[in-house]
C-alpha cells in the first residue's frame, strides 16, 4: 500500500473519495455496539457459572479455621481467601488483606484515607498546599479520576515498551517531597498491554523518596489475564523486590477476581507489608464489621487454588485471543505501512492501545460513532482527558461478538484512514 | 426483697457473703461466654440457606430489565433490589441505591464525602474550624467511632422513652451552623429498644437547621427487627415527613439485610431525595464500577417482596423473643424492686439496656468478666466511651444459646448485686 505521505493531492482526493463510499457502505449496516469500556463477554461470564453451585444450602460455610462467614467478623478476610489471591498475586497469605467486590473502591479509599488522615503518622494530605502523583500515559482513567476528585495534581510519565520511564519517576520521587503516589498496571497495562521489565520494577524498589508518605499504587489488575498461557508475561514480585531494598511499606498492591469470575459479583484484595496492612485495618474496623466472607468463601471452594484460577484463564484466554487477533489483523492488513497509526500486539490483558497521526484521535472515535461504534473518548487515558497529542485510542476488544468485531475493525480502520487522508489534504491546503 | 438502700450496714455485710459465695459457685462453672456484639444465633443464619440454592449454574443471572448481573454495570443497584429495599423501609425504589454488604461502610462514606468534598456545594467540613454531630445517648458505639475518627465533636443528647429530647436537638441544630447531623437508630434503637414516637419523628421533619447541609443520619438498622410480628412498633417515614416539611433533602437512611439473611453476606441501601442520591452517586462513581448484584439478585429471588422478608423475621422473631424473655425474667425475678437498676423490656432489636448505679457500670462488666462473660465494655454506648454517671450496660442475648443465656443472666444480676452492695457499703464507710 502506498503511504499517505507520499501521494499527491490528487491522489489523496482520490483515496478519500474511495474511502467515504466505503464508510457510507459500513455505516449502512446499522452497528449499534459499545466498545467503551473492558468489559467481559457473555460468553467469559458463563464460564463462571459453577461457582454457584458449590454453596448451596446444605453446605459447610465455615471457613477452614471452622469460622462462620455468615456471620459478622473476620474484618480482613477469610484465611483461604488470602492464601487464593496470595497465589494469584505471588505474595505470602500474611501480606494480604481481602475487602468487598472492588479494587477500584480499596484505591479510592486508600487514597481518601491518606488525604484525611495521613499516611502511618504522616500529615494528612488535605492539610498539604499541593499533593502531586505520577501518571504513566496512557493509562487507567479511573485511577486519574480518583486523583483529580481529591485535588491531586497530575504529571504525565511516559510510557516505554519496558514501563514507565524511569528516569523521570526517580527524578521526581527522589526529589519532590509532594509527589506521593504513582499509578502502575504494571503487567498487560491499561491501555497498552505493556508488562514492566525486571529492571523497571527493581528501579521503582531502589526509589529514595522523598515524601515519607509516598507509595507505589501497583494495580496488577490483569496479573492472570494472559491471552496464550505458553507465552505469558512474568512480572517481578515488587512486594519482595521492595522488602529486599529495606523499603517494605513503600507499595501497595491491588486485585480483583472481577475479570476472573463476574465483572458484578467478585472479590478485591490489597497486598502490603504488615505495617501498611496494619494502618489501613484500622480505617477498616470503622467503615465495617466485615466484608462479604460467604462470597470469599464460595471462589475458594471453587477455584480452590492457583491451578483452578489457571484452569478458568485458560478458557478466557481462548475466549480472548481470537479477538485481539481480529483487531489487530484488521490493523495490519489496512494500516500496516501506511504511516499513519502504531499500536503494540499484548500478550494479555483488555486492551490495544493506538496511536494515531498527531490530532486526529478525537475526530476517528467520533467518526466511528457515526458508525454506530462508540468507543472510549480519545483523551480518556490521559490525566484531565487531556492527550496533548490528540492521539490515543483504546480498543476494548472483549465484550463483541466475533462478528460484531470484525465490522467494528473495519469501521475503525476506515475512520482512521478517513481522517488522517482530510488531515493530510488539510495539511496541504495549509502550506 | 428488702431493698438495698434500707438494708443496715449488717444486713449489706452478709447480704455481700452469700452474693460472694454464689458468685464463687457460677464462676466454677466456667462458663466462656462473648455477648459483647449484637450478633446472629447460629440458628438464626440457618434460617437464611435456602437463599444459596435461587442462584445455582442454569439460574438466568439477567434482572427483570434484562441487565446481566453478572457484568459492569448498574452503579446504584439493580431495580427489583431497589424495589425490595424501598419495600423495607417503606419508602419508594426511586428513592433508593443499593451498595456492598454493610449499611455502616455506606455511612462511613457519607461522612468521609463530606469533609473532604462538602455536602452539595457546601464548604468541605474538613476546611471548618469546628464540625459537629449530636448523639443520642446511650447510642451505638460505631457510629461515634466513625465521628471521633474524623475528629467531629459529639454532643451527647439524652435519650427519652419517646426518643431523642426533641428540645435540645432544636435548640442545637436551629442555632448551631457548626451541627452538621444528628446519628440516629429510630427504631428499637441501639441499645434501648426504643422506637421514636410520631411526635418525635414530625419534630425532626421541622427543624430549621443553621446549617445547609446538616443532615439527619437516620439508621434503619431495625426495621423489620420485632420480637412479635403482632406487637411490633411502627415508625413515621421520615422521608415523606421531610418531603411533605419542605425540606426533601435533610435525611439519609440507611439499613442492610445483614441482621436479616447473613451478617457476613447481606446487602446494603441507602434512601435519600434524589438530589442527594445523585451527589452521592457522584462520589460513587469514582469508587467503584459496581457492587455485587449477583447477591442482589440472589436477595430478590429468595425473598421476592415484604411478605418474604416478614415471613423470613417471623423466624428470627421466634428464636429471639424466648431469649429477650429469659434476660428480662431473670433481670425482673433478681433484680426487681431492689432498685439499683433499671431497664425497658423492647419490642425488637437486639438489645436489652440496663442503668446500674451511678458508678457501677464498669465494676460490673469487669466482675461478670471474671466469671467468664464477656460484654460491651461499659461507656461503649457513649461517644469518646465516656459515661459520665457509668451506668449503662448493653445486654445482647442473640448469640448465646438459651442454656448460656440463663448462666449469663445468672452472672450478669449476680454481679449487678455483688457491685451494687460493695459500692453501698463502701459509701456507708465514706459517711
């Protein structure tokens, strides 16, 4: 295919004459589909649905210690289900407390806690003139809302294909005594699929804050979540990594079996040093006498341990795998050497991340939704919705159909070409 | 019984002995007893189990909209829980949002919300010199734990047989823009068993507060907990009260199932004016993608409507009336007439509150300790834990069953007795 770059107006006019007929044929169909957001398919949650079989109302419902998770206690989870989400994460059962049904909400707490009330001893951030994180871009717009809600001022990290630059991390951890946090999907990141190296993840355990109070918040939302378990990422142990640096309180670590088990129905974990678990428990025995422990007791009668996560995986990832390979076949088979759009294939994860020409993000999202294809807002994986750049996508390839995938492809890729073809032509209109 | 006062100082003396003596002889027994918390019989979370066989592997796990449970979605709850939770408290589903499992996390949230970010555009309460809650006292130790917490000063309310003295709560709020809310159990109330009269319930739907965004924290935690479905209280909505007062938006209410199906697995609501909802769903939004429908669901199916959820508290009712009855039985046939403590024999709930002597509270619960008793510590029911006249004593008798509840009662009168003597004589020494 011969790059946009180098046609002649006449050519572009042509292309992008080609280009509308073939959008107005798409557009025809009528694709109403909703790609926004990293959601599992119907198909992924029946999966699930033998672990509703294993309590049932002849079952024991005591734990192994012979407690019983119908009634109250055991603030910080039931023993079996630290140990489950200890081998999901590779941490010990004893760095790991098990909450309700979300990690977003042990984030949002965590970050709410610090601001009322400090971190183990520190002032509390709201008494602070500024509290700044460190966001590696792209990344998750959930935790940048977090810390846009609380007043948390932002700084863009680049990402590189080994995480985020590191470099820069140090120069302002170690440095600036008001950056507090950084926010990490360290293995299958949101959006890019990256896993962070060895080297980066000893970089970030080798960090010299200068905040006493500032932590890594290392949401490893997508630890299992390999497309091909013969070809799976490893991630270090930044737990251990940082225990053995002598800065063990320096990360918290977040999970959830959301996309395991039910996106609506699952169990979240943190996993800290003890001293951080400790402070934390104690926000906890205000805010509730315990969590859902009958729910932590049904995943681990049927997942039982790190084999049966592995098993289920398995049957997502071949749910997942020919859909990613869609998407990006689509890419390359269109895209590929026309110089007007990158994107990396993960090895896991929700998402292909899909950097356009400069400018053109938010008017290819909003072409394609002329389509009938809503995808994320361009600018959704940046801090503020700002992309300064105008140039990221996420592709969210899980929730549609085989089918419906491959006319969402195809109404992405043409909307790529569409307007990057009106920026180039635009561009010339210009000189 | 002769009473203690108008015994000699002989009388006391060898009333003391054979109190000792009894003492002795109900200690040997070694009983190992905790009737600190108010929790569920293990009969009571048997009644519940059939609840676990609605959901099993061929359940359709859509809500009656057609939603997937099982997926992301549906922030606030699904409709038929909505609608079942309104049916509870006997308000409207649109007025309604379902959480997780714990009715005190969602007014932990409430609180946390409002220092750090104000209650609809009002200054954040963190940014005030002084916040203020009024409690009725005695109260339930949790709720003036999460105030203390965020260093909110609590004002203590006396509490009358028709609910908190309705004068000074107006004189605080209609004066004081720094009373920001008022923590309320309004239906056989935490500890006494108390139930706000009509009057009371009116009278707080007419206070004019000082403050714009003082709210009335209004815990339903006993709606639908009477001992007797034939003599059970009824309680004004406050919700319509507020509404038809012209001031739609100063209450929340809240309440959970987990005193109704599992105490380790139920689920949770608050009910509110839509305009307080939608600020809260605000804050909600950033906290989490959802809470757990699929135990939503499994509530609705199980339960279907009120008429399930009274059918379900018959049973609780049944198992937890005899005991009520054995404490009561054992406080009258002991302690009646001997005035050195009062109490009031509750409709429902899951308390019985017993005024000692002034001074007598904690030596009481430290010598029941010493027989193997274990209760709420004295001053509990107090914010700061401080009862000035130590007196109140809250007795939970679901726990146990009927065979330890009799020696618990057994230790507990003897031990009012044994105090309540030492400290006559004592002040007969001081003379």
């Amino acid at each position: 295919m011969k790059k946009y770059k180098v046609m002649s107006k006449t050519e572009l006019c042509q292309e992008k004459q080609q280009l509308e007929e073939r959008f107005a044929d798409i557009k025809a169909k009528g694709l109403q589909l909703d790609m926004s957001r990293g959601k599992p398919a119907v198909e992924q949650l029946d999966f699930g649905m033998k672990m509703l079989d294993v309590l049932n109302s002849t079952a024991d419902l005591n734990t192994e210690t012979g407690f019983d998770t119908r009634n109250y206690g055991l603030l910080d989870g039931i023993p079996e289900a630290k140990r489950l989400i200890g081998e999901i994460l590779g941490v010990s059962a004893e760095n790991v407390m098990v909450y309700g049904n979300s990690s977003l909400n042990i984030m949002y707490d965590t970050v709410a806690r610090s601001m009322t009330h400090g971190v183990m001893g520190s002032t509390p951030w709201c008494k602070l003139d500024k509290v700044k994180f460190l966001c590696p871009v792209p990344g998750y717009d959930r935790h940048f809302a977090v810390t846009e809600h609380f007043g948390i001022e932002m700084i863009n990290i680049p990402m590189t294909p080994k995480g985020p630059d590191m470099d820069m991390v140090a120069e302002y951890v170690n440095n600036d005594p008001a950056v507090k946090g950084i926010w990490c999907v360290p293995k299958y990141s949101n959006p890019q699929g990256i896993t962070y190296s060895d080297e980066t993840v000893e970089r970030f355990a080798k960090l010299q804050p200068a905040a006493e109070d500032f932590r890594i918040y290392w949401d490893n939302a997508y630890v299992q979540h390999y497309l091909d378990f013969n070809d799976k990422e490893e991630l270090v142990d930044i737990l251990g990594a940082c225990e053995k640096a002598g800065q063990p309180d320096m990360v918290y670590e977040f999970c959830s079996t959301s996309k395991i088990i039910f996106a609506g129905g699952g169990i979240a974990a943190m996993a800290s040093s003890k001293a951080n678990l400790d402070y934390a428990k104690k926000q906890m025995n205000l805010q509730t006498i315990g969590y859902d422990k009958v729910n932590q007791l049904r995943h681990v009668r049927y997942f039982k341990d790190i084999k049966g996560i592995e098993e289920h995986m398995n049957l997502h990832a071949a749910s997942l795998k020919p859909k990613f390979e869609t998407v990006l076949q689509g890419l390359d088979k269109e895209l590929g050497g026309l110089d007007i759009g990158t994107w990396i294939a993960p090895k896991g994860g929700y998402f292909i991340s899909f950097e356009s020409l400069t400018g053109c993000a938010k008017a290819i999202v909003a072409k394609a939704r002329e389509a009938g294809l809503v995808m994320t807002s361009a600018g959704a994986t940046y801090p503020y919705g700002d992309d300064v750049n105008d140039s990221n996508i996420r592709i969210a390839p899980s929730f549609p159909t085989s089918e419906e995938l491959k006319i969402a492809t195809d109404i992405f890729v043409t909307s790529v070409k569409l307007i990057s073809v009106q920026k180039m032509l635009s561009a010339l209109d210009n000189v």
